[in-house]
C-alpha cells in the first residue's frame, strides 16, 4: 500500500469516527483539548465563540460538542438552548471552571452529556468522547436505516399500502380481500408487488422494514 493510501485510509478512519466540536474561547483550554484528542485520532474543530460554532458547524455530522458554560456573548448554557430550538440531537460535554451542582443538574436535564470541571482528566474525557461519538454513530446509523425504509414505503401506492396495513395486522388474503371488496388474486399481486418494492423475501423481512420506516403513508 503507497503512502498516499495509507493517508487516505487514515482519513477514512478519522471521519468514521466522528467530529470533536471544541467551543471555547480560552485559546490554551481549546488547544490543549484538541491536541488531547486529536492524538487519538479524533477529528477535532475548534471555535472561540458559539455564534462562530453556529455559522460553521454541520448539523449532519456524526459528532460531540464540548463547550466552555461562560464565554463573552453567547454561552455555552445559551448554545444548548439554541441547538434544543433546532432540535438538534448533538450530545453535549460542558467543561468550565465556574461549575456548581444546580448548574450541572439544570444542563443534563435538557440533554448534556456531562459536565467536567478544570483540570479536566484528561482519560476520562476521552473516555466519555468515544462513548457518545458511539452512540451518536448509532442513532446516525439507525436514522439512515428509518429513512430508507421510509423512501421504500413510500413507493407504495394507496391501495398497496390497505393491502400492507392489513398483513401487518395478520389478516389472511382472504379476508384483506373480503375488507377491501377486492379478490384473492388481486390482493395475492399486491402482497408480490409490496414485496418487491420493500425488498422483501419473507414476511419477517417486511414487518422489519414497516416497524423501522414507522407508521405507513396517509
């Protein structure tokens, strides 16, 4: 393998990992934590203010924020409630050196994932970042897993979906046929059709699709 591709494989490696969002607008904290995590091989972007982390970031990326609570303008409490506003999913580790319990309670209640006071320690926030960089590859995972599902229930048409309601539910051809005024042989071309379309070879394969993909198209 040349060089090149050793660096392109590594760069592979760093992206599947994930992206460390550093917020801070104490210069030596955020370089001291991005080189921390950067020599574990986390990709690591840091910001000095939370309004330039709200113009820049990716809300798509498979990522952690670590934000500093108290910075000049927008804080880091003030960050949280920005992303909650967007509804954003983005695990949250608060590190500051003005920390107090009622402050810790209030931000975990509304999503952080922890809150850690200088000094940090250094293992266990590489600890906690894997941690939840790992749990958000999972809900990443599973919301692309629910996304595709959903584009294949939607290539169903009206009809094909009563047919599917109604397999979900147990009934037997003859009685979809019965509920919908139509006849075996139809309600048999339908069951092939949605089958097809779902990328389904059993009946388990199909309940796993509709119960990912959610509720079935109105």
């Amino acid at each position: 393998m040349s060089e090149r591709q050793v660096n392109e494989r590594s760069n592979e490696i760093v992206e599947t990992m994930g992206v460390v969002y550093v917020v801070d607008d104490d210069d030596a904290v955020r370089d001291s934590v991005q080189w921390l995590l950067e020599a574990s091989r986390y990709r690591v972007i840091g910001f000095n203010s939370a309004e330039e982390f709200l113009a820049k970031h990716d809300p798509a990326a498979i990522a952690v924020a670590i934000l500093d609570v108290r910075m000049p303008g927008m804080s880091g409490l003030e960050l949280q409630e920005q992303l909650i506003t967007r509804k954003s999913r983005l695990p949250i580790i608060f590190i500051t050196g003005h920390g107090d319990v009622p402050m810790a309670v209030s931000t975990m209640k509304k999503g952080a994932v922890d809150f850690i006071e200088k000094p940090f320690d250094q293992a266990a926030l590489k600890a906690l970042v894997e941690r939840m960089l790992g749990e958000a590859r999972a809900y990443a995972s599973e919301s692309e897993r629910q996304r595709l599902s959903e584009a294949l229930l939607g290539k169903l048409t009206p009809r094909e979906q009563q047919v599917l309601e109604r397999i979900v539910a147990g009934r037997l051809n003859k009685q979809i046929a019965d509920d919908l005024g139509i006849s075996i042989k139809t309600v048999e071309a339908h069951r092939a059709n949605i089958m097809d379309k779902m990328n389904a070879n059993t009946v388990a394969d199909l309940m796993r699709t509709v119960l990912t993909g959610g509720a079935l198209r109105q």
